[in-house]
C-alpha cells in the first residue's frame, strides 16, 4: 500500500513538473508563431514582423513596419490615431480569438515603424482596464 501510494505521488510530481504555465506556454507558442509566420504582409502597406509575449507584464506585443503611403510622419495626426487606437480596442472587446487572453488579463501592445527609418509612428497599449466593458 506505501508503495502504491509513493508510487502515485511519483508519477503526479512527474506529471505536474512537465506542465507549462499559462505564461510559459503563451510566450512559446507566440516564439513559435513569430517564427513561422512573420515577417506577415497585412495589407499592401502594413507587415507584421513578429508578436512576442512578456510574461514579466503579461503584455502581447505585436511588432509592426508600414511601407509606402503610411510610411509618413505626417500621416500620423493626433486625430488619425484616436481613431485607429479606438477601433483597435474595438477589435480587442469585440475578438473570439482573444478570449483566453482576455480572461487572464493579458495586456496589449501594438507598435508600428518606419520601413525606411525605423522610426516608431504609433506606439499603443490597452490594459484589462481598457477592454473590460
């Protein structure tokens, strides 16, 4: 019966040590995702380099580069970027695809530079804060 017991509590520590934590197992597979699926063209203007996930601040981080029309300063006026900060979060609010993010209180991060310079035209993030209605 002990070593039944020992047995068991052998294979249950085994078991749980190999289990990846939700942080873990969202930083690998956003690794694996950047890795296979980027540099990813969204539009004839916007590539997505990568995503990445920093289980430090729980933040997902989509990194990405603007070519040609949108590859301009004065694009980016302040009127212009509420705009498309609002209806980012309206994607967020609105994304099946998101809802374990979500339920887990997973920041967002989007960043969106200069293909030529390298420059950051729009820099934004949205806390649970942000898209819990």
């Amino acid at each position: 019966m002990v070593r039944l017991l020992l047995a068991a509590i052998a294979v249950l520590t085994l078991a749980c040590c190999g289990r990846e934590s939700y942080d873990e197992k969202t930083a690998r597979e956003m690794s694996e995702y950047s890795q296979t699926q980027c540099p990813r063209r969204i539009d004839p203007y916007t590539i997505l380099d990568s995503i990445v996930y920093r289980s430090d601040c729980r933040e997902l981080c989509h990194f990405y580069t603007v070519q040609d029309t949108l590859d301009n300063e004065e694009v980016y006026s302040d009127e212009l970027c509420n705009e498309f900060r609002d209806k980012l979060l309206t994607n967020i609010r609105n994304s099946v695809g998101m809802k374990t993010y979500k339920s887990h209180g997973v920041n967002f991060a989007y960043q969106y530079r200069s293909g030529r310079t390298g420059k950051v035209y729009l820099d934004i993030k949205f806390s649970s804060s942000d898209y819990k209605e």
